[in-house]
C-alpha cells in the first residue's frame, strides 16, 4: 500500500490549542506580505518564487503528521541513498574503557560518513534525535539534502542512542544537557580526526532534529568558547525548548492508551498486531526508531488519542534501550540489581518489561536527578529542571547570529508558550511553520528547500 | 552432501544440548543476594502479564545467545568484509546476474514446495518463472519473468510443514544463518538436497561443491540486517520474536 492512497483516507481536523500562536503567526504573515507587495512594487520584478512561500503541507492534524511524516509525492526530490557514498566507521573513544559483558558489543562508537570526491568541502555534523542512530531515516534524509550541496557528512547517533551511550558518554546517563555537549564534541573532533588526512574541511557546520537540535545548542555554545570548529552556521529542527516540559508530554502520551494505561498491553499488542501486518507486506530492516511508527499507521488508521498513545509508545521503545544501558553503566541499582552483574547471555526479557513501563518522568526524578544532583549541590529539583533547558543559555542564543531554527507551531513535544519563547529569542532566525506536528513536515519539499537555503549565504 | 550432514549435526546438537543459560526469570531475580533495584518487576510488571515476545518457545536460549554472537562476530570478521569486497568490485551487472541465477534455484524450490502444499497458483507461477528464465534468461542470469510481470511468491520446506500442521517447534539459532526454528531447520535439509540435484544437473565438478559459497555471499548482501545494530539492548528477544511472527505469516500467506 503505498503512504499516496492511505492518505486519501485521512480525517484531517483543523488544529486546535494552538491560537495564540496562530494570530501572531497571520500577523506576520501579512507583515511579511506587505513587504513582499513593496519589494515586488519597488523592484519591478515578478518573482515567482514570492508565491511559492505560502505554506501548503497536506496534512493538518498534528498527529497524523507526527506519525505519518510527509508522504513521498510532497517530499523533496533529494540524491538517493545509493548514489552518496555512505560508510559506516567505528571510533574507540575511551581506550581503556570496560564495558559491562551484557553490552559487549557496544565498545565503538558506529558512525556514518559521505566524503565529498575532491580534497577541500565543508564538513556538516548531524545529531540525531531522542533514541535514534546515526543512520537513521532522518539523518540519512538530512545527509542527502546537505550532500548534494556539497557537504561532506559525519553523522552521529542521538547521546540517548545505547551505542553513543557505552562508547562515547563520559557519565553513561544521557539527558544531561551539558556533559552531552561534550560528549557529542569529543565524538565530533575524533570524528573528524579519522578522515582528516584525506580530506581538508573549508568550514563546519551542524544540523541536528528534535533532541539533536535541543543539543546542537549545547554544543554551538561550547564551540563559541573553545572554537574548534568555529561553526558557520547551525540549525535545529523541532528542538524541545525544556527537556522536562518535553519528557512529560511525552508520558502523558501513554495515559491516552484507550482505556487507561491499564490497558497498556492489550494496547501493545494491538499495536504489535498492526506491526506484524507491516512487516508481512515488506520484509525491510528491523530498526526501532521513531518511523516505525508510520509504517503501523498504514496497518491501523488510528484515532487522535491512540496516534498520542503511539507517539508515546515509541518513544518508550527508545527510553527501555536508555535504561538498561544507563543502569549496567553506571550500576546505579535502577531496575537491575547494584552490584550485579548481568552475564552476556542471560535472557533480559525482565528487564524489557520493566524498562517499558517506566516512564520518562520516573527515571529524571529517580535516577536521573539523584544521579546529578551531587553534581550541583547549590540546585533544588525545580532549579535543575531549569538548567536542563535552553533558557539556561538565552543570552548566547540571542545573539549568536549563526544559529537558525526552523520549528511548527503545533509540535507535539512543546509545553504552551514555548513556541513563542523560540519566536522572541531567534526572531529573524527562526522560520515558524503553522501546523506540521513534531517533524512531520520535515522531508516536505518547500522545508527542505528552506533548510538547505540555510547554509547557503 | 557434506554440508548436509554438517546441517544435520548442528540440528541434532541443538536438539540434545540442553543448556543452562535463562537464569534469570522472575523467582531468580527475587532470591538473588543483591539488594532491590528501585524498580523491580514484582513493583510493575503485573503477575498475569500477556507478553507474546516473552512466549516464544526457547529452551535452548542460552546455546542461542552464544551462536547469535557467533555469528556477530563471523559477519564481522569474515561475512561482511566479504559481502563488501563483493559490492564493491564485483560490477553491478554481474551480482545482478549470480541473484537471478540463485533466484532461479530458488524458483525450483518454491515450484516443489508450492506442489506439495497443493497450491496449484504458485506452483503455475514459480513454473512459469523456472520455465521462462532457464531459458530464455539463459540458465537464470537474465530474470525475464520478473519484466514480464510475473509473480514471485516464496515457499519452502518449513513452510511446507506449517501448511500440513507442523508447528514451529523450538527457536533456534543457526550459525552462519541466522534466527530459524526446529521446523524450518530440518526443513533446509529436503531443500539442501533438491538444491544440490538442480546443480548436478549443468554444473560441473569444481563449481558444484564452490557454489554455497557464493550462494551465501549473495545472500548476505541482500540482507542489510546487522547483529547488535538495531539500537536495542533487547534485539535477541525481539529478533526471536519477529522470526516467529513472519514464519506464522509466511505459511499463511
């Protein structure tokens, strides 16, 4: 079935709660209109091009989007996979690191990388978002976009990712916005050391979505002071704006299983049954990102409340991974044992069924938290919340010139009143799209051309 | 008939080694000497929880794990770095050609398996293709019937058995190969045979005890999956489940 026909079936509904956001939004609309109507006065020119900047992306429904992405006859016509030369390295990050037997296999950071074929072209990092790889769908789909510009590509997995989390956190928990950033920069630098004898880079530059976008901040804002890179230009793409406002939203999510979260299983397994449909029909790779989600659409045509649920579900998938990961790091005692060990081949299904029910919120407060707390001794709960937030760094955001945004009014992953927290701090630099849901417009080919036209002054 | 009696021997290995390796199920971790963690299951994982990825029926699971990692380790060191080379130097063309040529065989096993399930549809259409591109497709290098539109469903012997009853049986772990089952396992084996007479039948000596070989390679580099990269610590649990579903799938199909 391709996503083409499914669509035609789709409700979408109006947005809704999102109003305020919205006046601001036809305000500069038609500011912007009013300039464009004097500059086309004033150049005498028709520019096409002035129309196409109305926004057109099909699908209306914040949830729908979210989930289904955008269908392939609205996306941008990029490079194909095949034709950029991707290649997947590993990097020892720490040497003398010992990793717990039950992640044995998690020793070297995976990354991927596109070389340009002549010596001398700009390097462009990408993050990826919460829970997922280096070679996921929406870092390759970035990778593409920015290829054929002309970039050449180094591309890392989300600091949530179980590999990035044994091979190249310092700490072993992620989430910490700081100790991230650099992480993220020792990964980058290394990365970049391994294939700088064949190449030489002529400027750098980082893009990363969602959570990636959220540490892409971070981690500009390390660059500005230690100016390894020295970045041109870094854009984030949907990125939370408080992790902790993000985190229960997304907990919340779970509650909108029908029935109550009581009913979590009978929910998984009617979501698993709509997986097996999928996966009967196209026997691709098995990876558990957020796009899983989009081909059980397919199968389901859920409701409003259980595209919530899923949105949840997924991210659950992810944050079981985190958990288990973070516990053998650290032997922190979360939902293993301290002091145990786990033998690599014991069977882990215990602790699956453990890490799936615990949300994101149980694991801040009661690992997460008590984990950093030492840390910063001066902070209360509420004062670490704020730190791990980008209004802990407003002041380097407002006036750091090469840092662009590009965010939808709707995102499903935003308190209320963060979009506008976006809109007042990056201003000019930030490109706010009415409706589009967390990411679902991002493969859009008017966004698409957006992004690239970010790196292109 | 080597590699079949090797086949026949892991089988029968699995089938006998019991192995002590699923320590840890609920009552274990609740007596263990070391304190409880803050969440132990008993806090949030129901008594009577239905979990389909926890039912998969595998008393060999700790021989299992040691061979999933096997196997990890012999795509890294020997599988992939090959499968590569032959991505890499070997012209598209030519793998393209050694597919069509495996897909061919591979039709004949289909035809067989699609009679013995008296499926009369698929056996016309693997027939058909068999027919099509032995010849015309000279030997099954070129896959006519594919631009030709026709169908290509994919049956075997295991999928033979489930038609008639058979259920999966254990899960098990096949070095080299990959996830299977009991059933399927053995069923490799009639296949393995029909496979080695369709060679006889125009390979000469030397090719026909070599062409496992590339028979494999070809098949690795068509499948992207990598041991330990789908960014779940629990991959071997949910591997071994989503083999079960898409074996139940394949025989309903």
């Amino acid at each position: 079935m391709s996503a083409g026909r499914s669509m035609e079936k789709l409700n979408c509904t109006v947005i809704e709660s999102v109003t305020g956001p919205i006046t601001r939004l036809v305000a500069a609309l038609i500011a912007l209109s009013a300039a464009v109507f004097v500059a086309i006065v004033l150049t005498a020119a028709w520019v096409p091009e002035a129309l196409a900047e109305e926004y057109r992306f099909p699908i209306q429904d914040r949830w729908v989007a979210t989930v289904v992405g955008t269908p392939t006859q609205f996306a941008a016509d990029l490079t194909p996979v095949e034709r950029i030369p991707f290649r997947k390295r590993r990097l020892r990050i720490f040497a003398d690191r010992e990793l717990p037997d039950v992640i044995f296999y998690n020793r070297d950071m995976i990354y991927t990388v596109a070389l340009q074929k002549q010596k001398s072209a700009p390097v462009m990092f990408l993050i990826a978002g919460t829970g997922a790889a280096h070679n996921g769908s929406k870092n390759m789909l970035l990778a593409r976009a920015f290829y054929e510009m002309g970039y050449n590509i180094v591309s890392l997995s989300s600091p949530t990712y179980a590999n990035f989390i044994s091979s190249a956190s310092s700490t072993g928990v992620p989430g910490h916005v700081f100790h991230d950033a650099e992480d993220l920069y020792r990964a980058m630098q290394m990365a970049w050391d391994a294939v700088k004898g064949k190449r030489t880079a002529t400027g750098f530059a980082m893009t990363g979505y969602s959570l990636g976008g959220f540490n892409a901040a971070f981690v500009a804002q390390l660059d500005s002071q230690r100016k390894v890179f020295d970045f041109d230009k870094v854009l984030l793409i949907n990125p939370p704006v408080n992790l902790y406002n993000s985190i229960s939203l997304l907990d919340r999510m779970i509650e909108n299983i029908p029935g109550g979260t009581e009913n979590y299983d009978q929910f998984y397994e009617r979501v698993i049954q709509a997986f097996s449909d999928v996966y009967k029909r196209n026997e691709d790779t098995v990876s558990f990102d957020e796009d899983f989600l989009a081909r059980v659409f397919l199968a389901y045509k859920p409701r409003d409340e259980e595209l919530a649920a899923l949105v949840g579900l997924a991210f659950r998938l992810s944050s079981s991974s985190l958990i288990l990961t973070s516990d053998v790091m650290t032997d922190f005692g979360f939902i293993k044992p301290k002091g145990y060990e786990i033998p690599r081949h014991e069977n882990l299904t215990p602790y699956r069924q453990v890490a799936g029910r615990v949300g994101f919120t149980d694991f801040y407060h009661d690992f997460f938290y008590p984990f950093y707390a030492q840390e910063h001794p001066e902070l209360s709960r509420d004062g670490f919340i704020a730190l791990m937030s980008l209004t802990s760094i407003t002041q380097y955001l407002r006036d750091a010139n090469h840092i662009e945004v590009i965010h939808n009014a709707d995102d499903v992953i935003l308190a209320p009143g963060e979009i506008d927290y976006i809109d007042d701090v990056f201003g000019a630099r930030a490109r706010i799209y009415p409706y589009g849901g967390h990411l679902g417009n991002m493969a859009y080919r008017d966004v698409m051309t957006h992004i690239q036209s970010v790196f292109r002054e | 008939m080597k590699t079949l009696r090797a086949y026949g021997a892991v089988l029968l290995a699995a089938n006998l080694l019991l192995t002590n390796g699923c320590a840890s199920n609920r009552q274990d971790m609740a007596q263990s000497d070391y304190p409880q963690p803050l969440y132990p299951v008993e806090r949030l994982v129901p008594e009577d929880l239905q979990d389909a990825q926890a039912e998969i029926y595998d008393p060999f699971e700790g021989l299992n794990k040691r061979i999933y990692s096997f196997n990890y380790y012999f795509d890294r060191t020997v599988f992939l770095p090959v499968t590569n080379t032959w991505r890499r130097y070997v012209p598209y063309f030519a793998r393209k050609g050694v597919s069509n040529f495996f897909n061919n065989i591979r039709d004949l096993r289909t035809l067989a398996n699609s009679i013995l399930q008296l499926a009369p549809e698929k056996a016309a259409q693997s027939a058909g293709r068999v027919l099509i591109n032995s010849t015309v497709g000279i030997y099954g290098f070129i896959d006519v019937a594919t631009d030709l539109d026709f169908p290509r469903p994919s049956e075997d012997f295991g999928q033979t058995l489930g038609r008639w009853g058979v259920g999966q049986g254990p899960f098990v772990m096949i070095p080299f190969l990959g996830p299977s089952n009991m059933r399927d396992g053995i069923g490799m084996i009639p296949d393995l045979v029909l496979q080695t007479e369709a060679y006889g039948g125009f390979l000469a000596k030397p090719l026909r005890s070599t062409i496992f070989v590339f028979d494999a390679i070809d098949t690795r580099s068509q499948v992207p999956f990598r041991y330990y990269e789908t960014g779940s610590v629990y991959e071997y649990e949910t591997v071994r489940w989503l083999n079960s579903v898409k074996r139940d799938l394949d025989v309903a199909k």
